[in-house]
C-alpha cells in the first residue's frame, strides 16, 4: 500500500513515514544500486531519496532504458561527448576517495564512481549525484565522513554516509574554510587529519583538526602542473591529462627529483581495453 515505515536502529524504534507520491500506487520492488535507490512499478522506475521520500525531477522512467539491455535502447547522453566517455582521454578535472573505498571522479560538470566495475562505470550530471551542486569541480577531497568539493574560491561540503546530502551553510569560502586561496588538486590519506593541497607545483599540508585552519609552507613538487590528486592505501596517485603518476607514500612523493612514469587512466581506473 502506500504506508511506510523507518526503523531507527539508535532507539530500536520504528515511526511511521508519508511519502504523497505513493498514493499514485504502491511500490511492489525496491533496490538500491549505486547509493541511489529506486521502486519498480512494472516497466517504469522511480528515485527517491530514503531519509524524505521526496523525488527527483524526471520520473517515472523506463526499466528498459536503464536496468534491461534492450536493442535500440539506452540512456546515454550524446550531448556529454568525450566527458562522459570513461575510456575517452579527456582529462579529470578532480578526485577523491574516502576511507570505505568509495573513489569518485569529476569532469565537464559530471561525476563518476571509479569503485564500481562490477556494476559499470555510469556518468551522471554532478547535480544528480550530489544534489544542489552545478558547474565544474575543481579539486575535492574526503574526510570524517564528508566529501568536500571545490570549486573556484568556494567549497561544498556533503555528508557521505547519508546519500550525499548537503551540509547547511555551504558553499564558504575556501580561505575562510581551509586558510588557502585556491587549489588545482587536493588530497587526504587514510585515517590522516592532514590535507594536502596542490596549486601549481607547490603543495602545502593543512590540519584539518585545527581551528582556524592554516596552510604551512609551500614544498615543491616533481611535476610542473596536475589535473587531480588521490591517496588511498595503494599510495599517491597525481592525474594529468590521460595519465596518472603512482607514489607508493608522501616521503617517495616529496623525495623524487622527476614524475613517476606516466599509466593511462581509463585502463587502470576503468577497466577500459588499451
């Protein structure tokens, strides 16, 4: 029917939900892919966002468009081009990974998940998946549960673990918010409170656990310019046009006297054929 019910697993109690959308008919199948979540209503589908129940503009649309390989069917978006193309060569404009695994990509105003493989590697419009943001994303990073995004002079900050909603009271601005005036890369490592910022070939390490945040001096880097940056527990990872440049720590980083040779995005990162 059209009741629906949250359980709350901090008071183990269950409260009552209303979603108006549901008074349209009932939801008979429900899943989650990709942290988006969906009901099924025979050929056509529904978003909704878990915590509100409110839907997104664009819907209902067609299963066979999106979940069913049909001939003659699809949802890609040629106006995209290259961007959207994850074997393409067009560079990423910025990238991130946060200590569950989840890595994310950004270019031409669209976001990719780099961890998903086994389920494809979709590109939606960065508004979709993180809701109230448009344009193009400069730099971005994750930490305590929150991806900030960069752009320009501003940054955005979204709450991981909670579908990507918005933290109130942003975008700020990027000196108010991490004490330097602007970054092309920008990385965290796992488990550290330290950011790393990249503007030119200088980077400068901020603690995030401080208040007010300052940027400390300025270290010069083995690489003229970058697209991106990522740490993981592989190491560094310095992404220009379709390359990316693989450090296995920050002191290899630091200590080299030129770039680590050059590997190809979209084979590494997207499983795409060389």
């Amino acid at each position: 029917g059209d009741a629906v019910f949250a359980f709350d697993r901090a008071l183990r109690v269950t409260k009552p939900r209303a979603w108006p959308w549901l008074r349209d008919g009932p939801c008979p199948a429900a899943l989650r892919w990709l942290g988006r979540f969906f009901c099924l209503r025979g050929r056509r589908f529904l978003r909704f966002q878990p915590r509100t129940g409110e839907l997104p503009p664009g819907y209902p649309r067609d299963l066979r468009d999106y979940f069913i390989p049909c001939p003659g069917r699809g949802h890609g978006n040629s106006s995209w081009g290259a961007a959207g193309d994850p074997c393409s060569e067009t560079p990423f404009q910025a990238l991130l990974s946060d200590d569950t695994g989840h890595a994310y990509a950004f270019r031409g105003g669209l976001s990719f998940r780099l961890d998903s493989h086994r389920d494809g590697h979709h590109a939606w419009p960065v508004g979709q998946a993180w809701p109230g943001l448009e344009g193009e994303v400069d730099a971005a990073f994750a930490w305590d549960g929150r991806a900030h995004l960069i752009q320009g002079s501003q940054v955005s900050i979204f709450l991981l673990e909670r579908g990507h909603s918005p933290v109130r009271g942003y975008p700020r601005g990027l000196r108010e918010e991490l004490g330097v005036p602007s970054a092309d890369a920008a990385f965290t490592c796992p488990g550290s409170e330290l950011l790393y910022v990249i503007s030119g070939n200088l980077l400068r390490a901020v603690d995030l656990s401080q208040t007010p945040r300052r940027a400390g001096d300025a270290v010069p880097l083995p690489h003229e310019r970058v697209d991106g940056a990522m740490c993981t527990h592989d190491g560094i990872f310095l992404f220009r046009g379709p390359s990316y440049h693989q450090y296995p720590s920050l002191a290899q980083l630091l200590g080299a006297q030129e770039p680590a040779p050059p590997q190809p995005i979209a084979t590494h990162f997207f499983q795409c054929p060389q």
